[in-house]
C-alpha cells in the first residue's frame, strides 16, 4: 500500500466507527461527555494528512498526530486511536513481506527510548482521562527506557499498552474475527463495527472507565455489554435492537462512563482489517 492508501484506510477507519451505534461513546446518533461527533470527524481528517507520512518512527508518527489532532479541535479525542495506529502503519510500510502481525512485532521490538520521549510528549498534550502522575515511568518525565518497556509497565492497567507487549493480539485475535464473523451474518459494516465494540466491552473491563472509576464499575459495564450484545445477536434485524442500544448509550452517559479504550480498539481492528 502507498502512503496516500494507508491515509484513507485510516480516516475510513475512524469515520466508520463514528458512524455506528456504540453505547457509552460519542457517535452520530448521540454525541457525549461534552464532546460532539464534529469534533473526532475533524480530527480524523487531520491525524490522516499526517499520520502515513513515510520515514517516521512510531514516536514521530504519535506526537504528530496529536499535534494535528491540537490544531483543529481542543480536547482529546484520538490518542489511544493514534497509539494504536501508528505501529500497524510503520508495519504496513516495512520493505519486508510477511504477515502483518508479524510485522508488527518487528516493529514493537524496535521502539527505543526516543520513541517513548516523543510518545510520552504526546500523552502528556493530550492528557486523557484519568492519566494522573504514575511512580514508574511517568509520562511528565524523560523516559530511560523504550516505549516497549514503558507499555510492559502500564499493562496490568491499560489495553492500549497491553497490545504492545501482546502483539496487538486482541485485534488480530478476537477483533478481526468478530468483526469477519459478524459481516457474514448482517453484510452490514455498521453494525458489524457495534458487535465489535460490544465484544471488546464485554471482554475486556474498558480501561478508560476503569482509571477514572475503578475496576468494579468498569467490570459492571462489561456485563451490561455481554447482556446487550447478546440481545443484539438473537435478532436477524439489528434494527430492532437499535433503541434499546441508544437507551443503554443514554444511561452509561448520564453516568459520565465512556468506554473509550474500547471504541479504540474497534477503530484499530477496522484499520487492520483494511491494512491486511
């Protein structure tokens, strides 16, 4: 793939999660946690100009994205996004064939401590949601270690950094079969993408709502999610569902409770899926 492929699949990616129905996260049927749809579909056009630009390091790749992200909107809507992408995309760029996922690994083996300097740059300007200071390898701080070490350290608490120690191996793993599976059932890309990001929510306790709540609310929604999807999968309409979907997006946000790291995920299994 040339960069200006992998710049679309990329914008693709995020338009297509945006486009679909995921209870808890900001989507064109409800916006939320005083964000708007607008703002993540702005952010998605500008992180693509920047993001597939040949001859970056992952670090380079992350702290561009989020500065680009910086110019058109003022909060944070894509850093576990860009955190994800750009290791499939310097992957995808390798001269060497194989498989992606293969690839990928190269690629995570390789990150050195100015990939963490110039990642942990980016996640201190984006400043998630329940970052706070941490003890070990704080992001305020000038890493001693690689970007690879720092996510081995972070991953008992973060899905993003478990991916980077694992291989990204819930995306090529669960992601890309569920996602597979459930276009064979509906041939319907949007609501394949909400089985998706149902299946990661109930999977996994949704590390977002887990910094900011802790892991027994986060392992609460995770359930409500397995409920929900399993609803959804019983109907050979998925439309017939949607309103019970939307009453449940209402109820997680009126409890401020995002699952962002999952919508992350689902954005990083479609980028997968069309990098493959």
């Amino acid at each position: 793939m040339n960069t200006l492929q992998i710049s679309e699949a990329f914008r693709a990616a995020c338009i297509a999660e945006l486009t679909s129905l995921k209870p808890g996260n900001v989507h064109i049927f409800a916006d939320g946690h005083g964000m708007v749809v607008q703002q993540f579909i702005h952010s998605a056009e500008a992180v693509a100009a920047v993001i597939a630009e040949p001859g970056l390091s992952v670090g380079q790749r992350i702290l561009n994205a989020v500065e680009a992200t910086w110019k058109v909107v003022d909060c944070n809507t894509n850093l576990g996004i860009v955190l994800l992408s750009a290791p499939l995309i310097n992957a995808v760029l390798l001269p060497e064939a194989g498989a992606l996922q293969q690839r990928v690994q190269q690629v995570l083996e390789q990150l050195d401590v100015q990939d963490a300097g110039l990642a942990f740059k980016a996640i201190a300007r984006a400043a998630p949601g329940g970052l706070g200071k941490s003890d070990t390898h704080d992001v305020h701080d000038v890493p001693q270690v690689t970007l690879l070490q720092a996510m081995q350290a972070a991953q008992d608490r973060d899905r993003i950094a478990w991916q980077y120690t694992h291989g990204f191996e819930d995306i090529f793993g669960i992601g890309i079969k569920t996602y597979a599976e459930a276009m064979e059932r509906w041939h319907n890309p949007a609501w394949a993408t909400t089985v998706l990001y149902l299946t990661f929510l109930q999977h996994f306790p949704d590390s977002h709502i887990q910094r900011k709540y802790g892991l027994e609310q986060a392992e609460a929604v995770s359930r409500q999610a397995g409920e929900h999807l399993e609803a959804l999968l019983s109907h050979e309409n998925p439309k017939l569902y949607q309103r019970t979907l939307l009453s449940f997006d209402a109820e997680l946000k009126v409890q401020k409770l995002n699952p962002g790291t999952s919508a992350d995920l689902t954005v990083a299994t479609l980028l997968a899926c069309a990098l493959q």
